[in-house]
C-alpha cells in the first residue's frame, strides 16, 4: 500500500488551493453569516474552515461539485462550533480586539424614504433575533432551503439528513418563527419591499 | 378537510410539494377557513421576508487574506491575535477598557461603575477589555446577567462560568447581548484567579428602538 505522504506547501499547492477555493468564499461567507448570523462568527467560521481543508488539497482536486461539498463541511462545522459554545458557556477570549462590524448595521442598500428604511430596518432586526433563537440545525435548514433555495433533495446529500427528518426540522423552524414574529412586522415589511 | 390537516400540509403545499388534488383540497379549505388563511397569509409572508434578507459580502481583501492565512499556517494560528483594534466609533457596539487589579498590574479605572447603553430588543455586543500584567492560565470568569438581559443563544440562563487563559495585556471579552426590558441590576463579571477574585460591574442602560414601532 502506497504510504499516506503530507500535503506539502509547494507553490503549486498553494496556487491549486486558493485557484479552488477563490470563487466559493464570498459564496460560504454569506452562507456562514447566515448560519450565525454575525459577521465576525462568519469570519471565524471560513478562516477555520479554509485552515483545515488545506492540507486536503488533493482531495478537494477530485470533488465534482465542490460548491455543495463545501457548503457541508461548512455546516458541520458551524454545528460544532455551536455545541462547543454551548458545552463550555461562550465567549472567546482573545488577545487585541477585533474589526467589527456588526451585522445588524450592514444594510443594503436603500432607495425608499426613511419611514420605510426604518421599517425594513426593524423587519431586518426583528427576523435576525427570532432566527438566532433557532437552534443550528432548524436554522441551517431554514437558511439553505428557505433563503439559498435548496430543495429538500439536495439537503438531504447536502446535510446527510434523510428528507423527512429535514422536512420536520423545517416545519418546526417555520412554526416557532410564526410564534416569534407576529403577521404585523412581516406585512410591514411585504409593504415596504412592494412599495 | 380539517384545520389540522391543513395545517400539517401546509408546508408543502408552499414548497409546491403537493400533488393536484391536494393541492385543491387545500385551497377549497381556504376559501371558507379565516383561521387557516391567516395561517397561509402569515407563512407567506414569512417566507417573503426570509427571501429577502440580504447577507453583507466579506470586507474588501478578506478572501485574499483568508487564502493566504489558510496556506501559511503561522498566520493562521495568529488569526484571532491579529485582527486591528476596534474604533470607538463603530455603531452598535461598545468598547469598554477594564484594567484588571489584584493579581493584574493595577490600573486606576475612572469610574467605579463602568455603564452602557443598549437598545431594547436589538443585539448588540458589549466588547469588555481586561488587561493582565502576566499571562495567566486557567482563570474563572462568571458571569451574572441581571434580568431581561440575555446572553445570545443562551436563552433565560443568568449566570454563566468557565475557565479561560489570560494572555498578557489585552485580553477581548465579546459579549451579544440583548435587552428584553429595563435592566435593574448590574451585570456582574466575576474573574477569580489562584484564590484572587475581582469583580466588575456594568451597568446597563436601556433605550428604546425608537422608530421601530416597539
């Protein structure tokens, strides 16, 4: 059996890496925002994951679909960042601070009067809020079938959950935003996308 | 067709996962059910919302400087350690300097009670610094939320612990907070190190969202 060498960082690695990975990073970091919902997270969450593919280079030379492939390495590992925060309560601490910006704040951009930005701005608060009440993989399933657009065929290779545990997960997600967000901010905000 | 049914088959008739005939059953039933039609109305509208909520792109030359950390792993473990100092200015967070006394070099803090002001409803995070003279390792911190303050992702819990190594000088604390109504406590950070506690408070003002219609 041929031995298992490491990947060694040549400038061909490195190049075929970031040639690989170049076109899906703006792509996994606004998947990773909207799995946690905060943009230094989502940092954190690609850093970690571009750190560790690296060395798997080779592998990654092989996959067909890397989009997809990636989007589900990504997701395992934003559920386990979830449950490590969880098992040892939060809060990194970590030498210097760090360059925020805090998702609430990025907004896009607008061409509607204020009264209306004010209330998509509110829309906007109040959707981020109910949604980090979910738990990761309700709001995984939520954020990659409801906002990306993957059915629940996909997920279900995507996430390696099988479709009716999906389409459970999904109902329960649907049902505790209806709870957390009552029809009035949601029409509010119907208005203002219409208007 | 029964309300429960409907209801329980509501999602797929909006992921157009049904097939005709039920698909009509369900809309027969929503032509005479108020209650069912808020349902359908509500979930439409949530969806809509969903659709459109934009997630903002990485800051110019995050790709570039996240390859580039990926491919040099030097850089990669200092990734945390490097990130610039936050300005004062940003919206929507707070900076708060604490130099650490006792078994940290003590530094004079200018007011006994540090304070800010969070918006009611609104995550922010409260960014609390604590400057240690030394590296320490395996120091408590506890912390105490005083109540209708929440931690993010952490429900009604109100006292939260664990063990974390001080580096020396800056050490960043990242606390998502959210208000859900007037504060009346401080909230307490307890650090306690080799049989040495210090305690800070914060005192947490609350505002109201204003325009938000809350």
């Amino acid at each position: 059996m041929a031995p298992v060498l490491p990947y060694r960082r040549t400038r061909a690695a490195v190049t075929n890496f970031e040639d690989l990975l170049r076109p899906h990073v703006e792509y996994l970091y606004q998947l990773a925002w909207r799995f946690s919902g905060s943009v230094a997270d989502a940092e954190d969450l690609i850093q970690d994951l571009l750190v560790k593919l690296y060395p798997r280079t080779r592998e990654l030379l092989d996959i067909e679909l890397l989009r997809p492939w990636l989007a589900r390495v990504l997701y395992h590992q934003y559920v386990d960042s979830v449950r490590q925060r969880t098992r040892s309560p939060i809060v990194k601490l970590v030498g210097g601070a760090e360059d925020d910006d805090d998702p609430l704040d990025t907004f896009p951009s607008m061409t509607d009067g204020p009264e209306a930005q004010a209330e998509r701005h509110s829309l906007r608060e109040r959707l981020l809020d109910a949604l980090s009440r979910l738990n990761p993989e309700q709001r995984a399933v939520v954020t990659m079938h409801d906002v990306e657009g993957y059915s629940l065929e996909e997920l279900e290779s995507i996430l390696e959950t099988p479709v009716g545990t999906l389409k459970s997960r999904l109902h329960r997600a649907r049902q505790r935003l209806r709870e957390l967000l009552p029809m009035e901010p949601l029409s509010v905000g119907e208005r203002v996308v219409s208007a | 067709m029964q309300c429960s049914a409907f209801s329980s088959q509501l999602d797929d008739y909006l992921d157009g996962r049904l097939g005709n005939t039920q698909q009509r059953l369900i809309e027969g039933h929503l032509e005479h059910c108020q209650g069912c039609r808020n349902l359908h109305r509500h979930s439409v509208a949530l969806q809509r919302a969903l659709t459109a909520l934009s997630a903002p792109m990485p800051h110019p030359g995050f790709v570039e400087q996240a390859l580039s950390r990926a491919t040099r792993p030097e850089a990669g473990a200092a990734w945390f350690r490097g990130r610039p100092l936050v300005s004062l200015a940003l919206a929507a967070t707070v900076m708060l300097g604490v130099a650490v006394g006792l078994f940290f070099a003590w530094q004079p803090v200018s007011a006994p009670v540090q304070s800010v002001t969070l918006t009611l409803q609104r995550p922010e995070t409260v960014r609390v610094v604590f400057n240690s003279a030394k590296p320490l390792k395996g120091a408590t911190l506890s912390l105490g939320l005083p109540e209708n303050v929440e931690l993010v992702g952490y429900g009604d819990r109100r006292e939260l612990s664990w063990k974390t190594d001080l580096q020396q000088g800056g050490n960043l604390l990242q606390l998502p907070l959210v208000v859900r109504g007037p504060a009346r406590d401080d909230l307490v950070a307890n650090l306690s190190h080799g049989g040495s506690t210090k305690i800070f408070r914060l005192r947490i003002e609350v505002k109201n969202a204003g325009n938000t219609g809350m």
